[in-house]
C-alpha cells in the first residue's frame, strides 16, 4: 500500500510575504474578530516570530523583480513568483521597496491591525511613502523608502597621500525624503504664521519649534544632507525659502562651534524669524528692479524692527521669546556696530546675531533677487563675504563657516576636464585642494539625470589626479535647482 507523503508547510518567508498581501485585502472586508481574518493574522504572527529566532530585524524588500529577506535574495517556484510580482505592485503602489520588522516581545493583534490599516490608508495618499514614514517612524514595523540596496565606499586619497574610505550611504534616501517634507513643512508653518500674524489672529510657537525640532535631529543624523536642503530656491516665495535656508545653515553653523542640540533648536527658530517683518514692507518695493532710492532704504531697514515686532505677537514662554528676538534685530548691523537698525549702542553683536548675519549674507547672495536675475556663484559669494568680514561679519564665524560650506559649496555645478559635469554632494573636510565628493550629470530621453557618484580626490597611479576641475558655475545659470539631485 502506498501513501502520500505529507505536504511540505512553505517556509516563514513566503507565509509572511503572502500574510503582508492578504491581510490589508481581509481588513478591507472584514472586522478583526472575524474567524477567516483572525487566522491570517495568526500565520503573520507565527511565521514572524519564527524569522525573528534567527535576526532581531527582519526586512522583506523588492528589488528588480526579486524578493530578499535582509541581504538574501529568496528562492521562488514558479508559484510563488506570482506572489513575488503581487508583492512587488503592492510595494510600488504605496512607492516603498520593502518593509522592516523590528523584533518585540510583546507585540499584540491590535498593533498589528494598526500596521495594517496605515498600508490601507497609505494608498489613498499622493505621497504614500511619506505618509508611511512618517505614522510608523519608531514602530515595531516601518518602511523601506530608499531604492539603492548597497553601501558604497569610495577609496580618497587625503592630502597625505593617505588612503581613506568614504562611505556613502545609500540608505540616505529614507532620510532625504523625512528632510524634503521637513522643508516644506517648514516653508508651510513660516507662511500660514505671517498670515496669521497679518491678519491680526493669535499664533502658537509650538509648530514652528516642531518643524525646527525636526531638522534638528536631521542635522545630526546628516549634515550635509540639510546643507544640500539649503540649496532649494523658489523665485516666486523668496522670503519664505531664504528664512528656511538661513535657518538650516544657522543650525549648521551652531553645530560646527558646538551648541547644544537646545542652543541650535532656539537659533533655528529665531533665524526662521528673521525677516518675518519683510511682509510688512510694501511688495513693490520688495520686487523692485532698480536701484532704491534713500526714502525707499530707508523703509527696507526697518525690517528688523518690524521682525521683532511680530515675534512680540508669537505665543511663547517668555524666556524663549527673549532669546528668539535678539538675531532677527541684529542681522544687518555688522559687528561694527555700523549697520542698521542704529540704536547707539556699545555692546557687541550676540553669538546668535553674528550667526545669523552670515547666514543671511551668504544665502542673499546666491539666490536670485529682483534686482540681480542671476545669481552670484558660491566662490564669488564667500569672496565678497571675505571682503566685508570684520566690519560686517565676523572674521572667525566666517571662516568657520567657509570651512563648512567648502571650497565648493554642495550643489555647485562642475565642469570637469574629462568633459564631465559634476554636481557637488558632498564636501570632504582635509582633501587636497577641497575637491569634494559629486554626481555626475548624464543625459537621459533629453534630460538630465543624475549619474554615478565620483570622488575628485581619487588619483591615478602616477599621482595625477583622475578628474581636475575646470571651471564651477550656479546652477540656476542653467535652470537647475539642486535639490531635484541631491534629495
């Protein structure tokens, strides 16, 4: 007598990558004490907990088609391949590449329901992946937004002629998109305030400290990816755009000299404030073309006067407002004393004022104004920076701040000697002559797209450098913002 052998139970993988499929289609249908929904729920927990006995975090991505679970690209028949191209459209339509589970032991049906329902929820979404990463950030489960799989690791050369690795993580991706909806969560909060504050109504500093809060923390996850955020320009709401930018290099600026994370979440509140009082100069005068005239300058300064009036009007524990009021009143005085507002005092322009000022200088400078359609490049800013520091900036903030921006600034446009163009993404603190890490820019179906990351400081066997810099330009020269490459 023969018998059939008993049928092979599929492996935790499959049941889980099938579980994350059926689960949000049952959910849709059924309420959670539903028998045929309790049991799915009930293989999801089983074949998770059996994975999480072998790893604390388990990932289940897509890539090219594939299923990996963590680095390990999984093996499928020709059945379960169906439910691989299922999984992969499920992913794509949320625009996510994967899921990471995150081992606890005290993980209850309602957080999984919860999970659940949010991948439902996320596909009704115009931004879904940003609608994932930000409801399960911190959660037992959370999503995978990056595309690239590896870590690169370019090998420099310092000026030592020493080889170092530089490690560039591909995994930015996830945080570049937290950056860019921090960015314009902050150009959303700093326009519906001066509405507000134009209409007369009550405003909270509580979103405001929100948004800052959370470049705070990207500053020190990765700095150079807030720098590249401060490349973002907008013509039409400049006011607005510059105000974010010369809070993130503010920030940036109060890390290098070694604020407190506090210390730079009030210096990125009170730079986001600086030119509040613009809005109560007249529009015209704002976009003039021409030249202004002494009635006219003398109403553009007394933005500073009207920025602090504003800030007056902001909700905010009273030693806070204190401190949010000083950098907006100081920015165009100099450290001199001689700007504007002329007050006739003789005590020195604040840490924070100082900060600010250049910030402000530097941004202002490499953004497209009324008066001047074309930008001024980064080297030619510093260098006019350079020209007035000690009278209006202060000399040793600015070279600080030179070191921070670097020889070439991120988001600088390269014009490389093997014919190549470059963006910069990236500088190297120590490389010889400043050369930076950067993308190439390659053509696709007639537009550019960024290329492969390249590291200027590489050389070839005869100590040549591979690629030398010809010449740099602003990006705007060529209708380019950078952060449609960078982020």
């Amino acid at each position: 007598m023969s018998y059939a052998s008993p049928k092979k139970s599929p492996p935790p993988v499959e049941i889980l990558t099938t579980s994350l499929l059926r689960l949000p289609q049952l959910q849709k249908i059924h309420q959670p004490n539903n028998k045929l929904f309790v049991e799915s729920l009930d293989l999801f927990k089983k074949s998770l907990t059996a994975l999480w006995e072998t790893t604390p975090t388990v990932s289940v991505r897509s890539h090219r088609g594939r299923l990996y679970l963590n680095s390990n690209r999984v093996p499928t028949d020709k059945t379960f391949s169906v439910t691989v191209t299922r999984f992969t459209e499920f992913l794509e339509s949320r625009k996510i590449f994967g899921i990471n589970f995150l081992k606890t032991d005290a993980l209850s049906d309602d957080a999984i329901v919860d999970f659940f329902r949010e991948l439902n929820q996320a596909a009704l979404q115009k931004e879904p992946n940003l609608y994932l990463l930000e409801k399960l950030e911190g959660n037992w489960a959370n999503v995978i937004a990056d595309k690239d799989f590896n870590i690169a690791v370019v090998m420099a050369t310092d000026s030592s002629g020493n080889a170092r690795p530089v490690i560039w993580n591909a995994g930015v991706r996830t945080l570049a998109l937290k950056a860019k909806k921090s960015y314009s969560r902050a150009l959303a909060v700093l326009t519906g305030l001066n509405d507000k504050l134009s209409e007369g109504q009550a405003v909270n500093i509580n979103k405001p400290r929100r948004v800052v809060q959370d470049m705070v923390e990207g500053l020190f996850q990765d700095e150079n990816l807030l720098l590249s955020l401060s490349t973002i320009r907008d013509y039409d709401d400049y006011t607005c755009t510059h105000s974010v930018n010369v809070a993130i290099l503010s920030m940036c600026l109060g890390k290098r000299v070694g604020l407190s994370k506090l210390q730079i979440m009030t210096l990125g509140l009170s730079a986001l404030f600086h030119d509040l009082g613009k809005v109560d100069i007249p529009i015209e005068l704002i976009r003039k073309t021409s030249k202004f005239t002494d009635d006219e300058y003398a109403l553009v300064k007394h933005h500073p006067l009207h920025s602090v009036l504003r800030i007056l009007r902001i909700n905010a524990e009273h030693n806070l407002k204190s401190k949010l009021l000083i950098s907006p009143f100081e920015h165009h005085l100099g450290v001199d004393l001689g700007g504007y507002p002329s007050s006739g005092r003789v005590s020195p322009m604040t840490l924070f004022g100082r900060i600010v000022a250049i910030s402000d200088h530097y941004d202002a400078l490499t953004s497209s104004r009324s008066y001047r359609p074309i930008p001024i490049s980064p080297e030619q800013a510093l260098d006019i920076m350079l020209q007035v520091s000690g009278s209006q900036l202060d000399q040793i903030l600015l070279k600080v701040f030179i070191n921070m921006i670097g020889i070439y600034p991120v988001g600088t446009l390269l014009l490389l000697d093997t014919r190549e163009i470059g963006m910069v993404s990236q500088t190297i603190p120590g490389s010889d002559q400043g050369r930076p890490l950067c993308y190439l820019l390659d053509f696709e179906e007639n537009q550019l797209i960024r290329g492969d990351l390249v590291d200027l400081t590489l050389r070839n066997h005869d100590g040549s450098f591979v690629r030398n810099i010809l010449r740099c330009f602003h990006p705007t020269e060529f209708g380019l913002n950078p952060s449609d490459f960078l982020l």
